[in-house]
C-alpha cells in the first residue's frame, strides 16, 4: 500500500467543502512535480485550482505581489512563470507603481498603500490562503538572548549557552 501524500488527503477535504456549497468540483492528483507544474503553469489546460506556496525572500509587500500577481509577471508557456493565477490587472500594476514610488519616499507612509493593494486583491481572489506557516524553537532552559526574525526566524548567532 502506498502512502497518502498530505496535499492528496488537502485536496480531497477541498473538494468536498467546494461541493457542499455547491460547486462541480473533482481531484486530479498529479504525484509528479514536473508534470504537475507544466499542467497548471498552462492556461489551456483545464485546471482551475492548484497547491502553490510562496515564502519571501525579502520582507516587503513587492516580493509578494511583483513576482506573483502583476501583469509583468504573466508569462504563458515560460517555466519561469510564477504568476500560476494569471492573474493580470493594469490598475493594479498602477497602484503598485505608486506603492513603490511611495515606499522609496518612506517606508512608513507606504504601508497605507499596500494595504489597500492587499484588500483589493484579496476581494479578487486570484489565491486562496489556505494556511500560514509556523516555526517552532524548542530551547534549553540553558539558552539565552533568544531572538526571532520574521524572515530568518531563530537568529542562532544570537544565542548563549550556560
């Protein structure tokens, strides 16, 4: 017998909450990566949900949406695409321009700008969060200065032992 992968047994749950509030929904599991980029990387295939997961390389708004969500980073049939939801609006772009025009001027006065960025989108939906990772540190009592980064997570160059 072969073991279930977890995105088979995320995939089957999916589907039958997108049944229950009424949608025509079916799982194709495809077990191999390649196969499965190619398939959903191309808009001519009828795939309309994916498993994607994206972690920032750099903490800001633009590491998200530049790569993934904006019309420059549609590129059909490129492997490079990461922009799997296709998911293309000028408007958009324009407000990102202007976010990131806003945050050369300040940081801080960018931050009302790429929020309303992430309402907006978030109400277009061309993702579905499904979950937020955690990490967990388990640490001796001997352990001291711990300290977290939101990218890097445990800074161990940091840490002290007793």
């Amino acid at each position: 017998m072969q073991a279930q992968m977890p995105g088979q047994a995320a995939g089957r749950y999916l589907v039958s909450v997108l049944r229950q509030i009424g949608y025509r929904a079916s799982l194709r599991a495809i077990a191999d990566p390649q196969t499965y980029w190619n398939t959903i990387s191309n808009s001519r295939d009828q795939v309309q949900a994916g498993e994607f997961s994206w972690l920032e390389d750099y903490p800001a708004p633009w590491d998200f949406f530049g790569p993934l969500l904006s019309c420059h980073s549609f590129l059909p049939g490129n492997p490079s695409n990461l922009n799997e939801s296709e998911f293309c609006d000028l408007r958009m772009d324009a407000q990102f321009q202007q976010a990131l025009a806003a945050q050369a001027r300040s940081p801080n006065a960018a931050r009302l700008p790429w929020a309303d960025i992430d309402q907006k989108i978030t109400g277009q939906a061309p993702w579905v969060p499904l979950y937020n990772p955690r990490a967990m540190v388990l640490l001796s009592a001997r352990v001291g200065n711990y300290q977290f980064h939101p990218l890097w997570q445990l800074l161990i160059d940091q840490l002290w032992v007793r």
